[in-house]
C-alpha cells in the first residue's frame, strides 16, 4: 500500500491516544499466565498484538477480542503443544516475549514470522534462555525459533550486553511462568512495563539503581488475579502527533490519555531542549502506569545533541525525532543508536534515504546520523520508500506538513501493526493521507 499526504500546515483539534501496543501484548500473556477470568480495555486492536494474543490461543489460551475490548476466559487445561508453527507477523515484541514464555511451559512449539520479522535477531533472547535451562534453537539467529520442553534455573543473572526491553521481559517471562528467582542486570534503563504489570497483579519485582542503570529481580510469590485491565495510550504513536504539531506552521493539538511512563516518553524532554512548546495535562495513574494528556503548539526549533542514556528511552522515536531535527535551526546530532539497524528496517539508512528524498542535508554514521536543520518548505513532491517499516512510513509522512506538493510513501500496509488509526487520525487533524 502506497500513501500521499499533502497538508495545508494547519492542525488543530483533539484526538485519543490509541492503546500501547507493548502493554496490549504483555497483558494477553501475563493475563493468559494467571489463568483468571480478565476484562481489558483499550486493547490496541492493531496486527502485532493480535498476532500475539491469537498465538497464546494456539498454546491453549482462551482470548476473545472486540475492538479495544478484550475478554481472557479462565481454561480448565494447561497450556498445550500447538499442532502447527505459530505465525507472529511482524510482531519482535511478541516473537521474544513469548520465547520466554514459551520456554517454561513443558511444551514444544515452532515461532515463525514474515518476510521483515525472518530476518531479525533473536540470539540476543535465545542465548541467555538457553543459559538458564531452556531450549531454543534459532535458524542461522534468526526465526524460524524452535522451543522444546526445558528445566529453567532458580536464581539465574544475566548482565545484558544490549540495553533491551524485550530481552530483559523475555527472561522475566521464562522465570515467572516457572516460578523461579531471576536477576536482570540493563547498563541504561530501558522500558518497564513488564515489571510494573507484575508488580500490579500482586508480583514482587525489586529494582535497585546501579550506575546509570538497574539491577532488576523478580522474587518468587504467585500472581494474583484482578478482574480487569486498561491499557493506556501508546506513548510512541502519540509521538508522530506530538511532532506533526510542534513542526505545523500553525497548530493547536491535544492528545488524550498518553502513556506517560518515564522509561518511554525521554522524547518530550529532548523536544522542550530543542524548544517545543508541549504541555502536559491531567496526569494520574491508571493500573501500575502514567497517564496524562498532551498539549502541543507550533514551535520554533533548534539543533541539538542526543546522545548516551536516553537513547534506549527514545529508540522508537528516532525516526520521527529525525523529521524534527530536519526542521530545526542548527544541527542536531544522534549517536549512540546503532540498535536502529537491528529493527524492522535498518531505520539509520532508511532515515537517511529518506532525508535524502526531502532534500535535508546529513551525514549518516554507523550508531547515528547528523542532520542539518532547515527553516524552509521541501518544493518538489518526495517519493519514500519505507522498506515496509510503519515507524519510517509515518515519519515521513508527518513530514509532509512542511512539503508544498506533499509527499508520496511507498510500501506502508505495516502502519497498521503499531498504529492503525493513524489515517483517520492524521485527516482528523489537518494532513489529508489516502492511498495512491
């Protein structure tokens, strides 16, 4: 699916936040784990988490979704052996959280994906569930990713090498579901919203600060269950609105119910250092995490320098902070980031082809890219290709508000797996994007 979006450098009005597409599909396993009747709502009814939760089916789970609305049944058998290879789309979360549920289910089962999700790696989970017992074997690192009955270690550390969110949950999901001690050392927090939903439904996962990151243990005691869950709004899908409406020439925009997790929104703080005029309303906690709605304004930017310990907060929006800095007075400078080669695309050289495309002078480098601000429209009509990455199809998209004959994507049909309002969203506040 192709997209044109053209724009009249005019947004306004309010929207809802979609639900978080990370917490969706740590719900359904953690959920699926305890084994209780469990209400949820504002599920992201988007592919990856349906991907997941429809896997969890195949093991045995019993899931029903409508809509945002998502009913787990309580089963009267354990959890099975699936007849055939569970498909998880283009889902990474999903394919690596449930590794590690998976490992410690005493059942066998084959995770594959598609064309995109086959060629990303899976040693950096795979190594360190082996290591505490399991048994999972990957095809030449990648999927397809084969689990086979294993014997999971009490009192298992891992140090991770890589700062990761989904290897540290897929380890914490392995020693959960078999009722064992882990401790996770992450050199730079990274995204915590496994330990706080465990912590929710009556877990005890302690974290205690080590230099500049944590050292994270999940103790022994059984989940209790809740009647009911709610997911909040997508923090990284809030993104793509925060910046569409600090680089609109005019704008006035509120997102409602935005997850506002300090391990996911580092973005607000290095767009208010740039010179973004964001405000945020109506904070409160719902179900173990932050929540609030966000203001945002038209703003004039500057160049700055990212770098160091926020990188792993922010990882996912580098691509649409890129969109920023290319509107931004000066240079800014991202380092530190050579993750981005490893996710759905090698989003640094995808970022780069399409500044390229858009006429934004950079230098790409192999942990970051460089990028030369400026304060006028791009002229010609820019043609992206996306290389199939939702993360990068949106960016460039948002970027048509500074374009004067719009600008044309290429190969977004996986918008839908993280954000899939985000048409009627996107026409709701001003940018026109239909399918060309």
């Amino acid at each position: 699916m192709n997209l044109l979006a053209k724009s009249n450098s005019i947004l306004s009005g309010e929207v809802l936040c979609p639900g978080d597409k990370s917490i969706s599909q740590r719900i359904v396993i953690i959920g699926s784990l305890i084994n209780e009747d469990l209400s949820i709502k504002g599920f992201l009814n988007g592919e990856d988490p349906i991907s997941t939760a429809m896997a969890l089916n195949a093991i045995g789970s019993s899931i029903n979704i409508s809509g945002t609305d998502v009913e787990i049944l309580k089963r009267d058998m354990p959890f099975i052996s699936p007849e055939t290879d569970i498909d998880l789309g283009n889902s990474g979360t999903g394919i690596r959280l449930l590794m590690g549920l998976i490992s410690s289910l005493d059942i066998n089962a084959t995770l594959v994906g598609d064309e995109s999700l086959s060629k990303r790696p899976m040693l950096r989970v795979a190594n360190p569930l082996n290591e505490m017992g399991a048994k999972v074997v990957c095809n030449n690192g990648t999927p397809p990713v084969k689990i086979e009955k294993g014997d999971i270690k009490d009192n298992f550390l891992y140090d991770m090498p890589v700062a990761s969110a989904q290897v540290k949950s897929s380890i914490i999901l392995s020693a959960l579901a078999a009722n064992k001690k882990v401790t996770v050392i992450e050199e730079h927090p990274t995204r915590n919203h496994t330990e706080r939903m465990i912590n929710y439904f009556g877990g005890n996962i302690e974290h205690t600060k080590k230099d500049s990151g944590n050292i994270i243990t999940l103790h022994k005691p059984k989940l209790t269950s809740r009647p009911s869950y709610e997911v909040v709004g997508d923090f990284s899908s809030a993104a793509f609105l925060i910046v569409a409406g600090v680089i609109a020439k005019e704008s006035n925009i509120l997102i409602k119910n935005v997850g506002l997790n300090p391990t996911r929104c580092g973005l607000i703080k290095v767009l208010q250092s740039m010179g973004a005029n964001i405000e945020i309303l109506n904070q409160s906690m719902i179900c173990n995490e932050e929540v609030g709605d966000i203001s945002v304004q038209s703003s004039k930017l500057k160049g700055i320098d990212v770098g160091g310990d926020i990188i792993p907060n922010i990882i996912d929006e580098i691509p649409i902070l890129s969109i920023a800095a290319s509107f931004a007075e000066g240079i800014t400078t991202i380092k530190d980031a050579e993750e981005l080669r490893v996710k759905e695309s090698d989003r640094l050289a995808a970022i780069s082809g399409g500044l390229s495309q858009i006429g934004i002078k950079h230098e790409l480098f192999d942990d970051g890219i460089k990028i030369q601000g400026k304060s006028d429209n791009i002229s010609a009509c820019a043609e992206i290709d996306s290389f199939g990455d939702h993360r990068i199809a949106m960016s460039f998209l948002v970027a048509s508000l500074r374009s004067e004959k719009g600008i044309f994507v290429k190969n977004c049909k996986n918008i839908f797996t993280s954000f899939p309002s985000f048409l009627e969203t996107m026409n709701h506040l001003g940018i026109h994007v239909n399918e060309a």
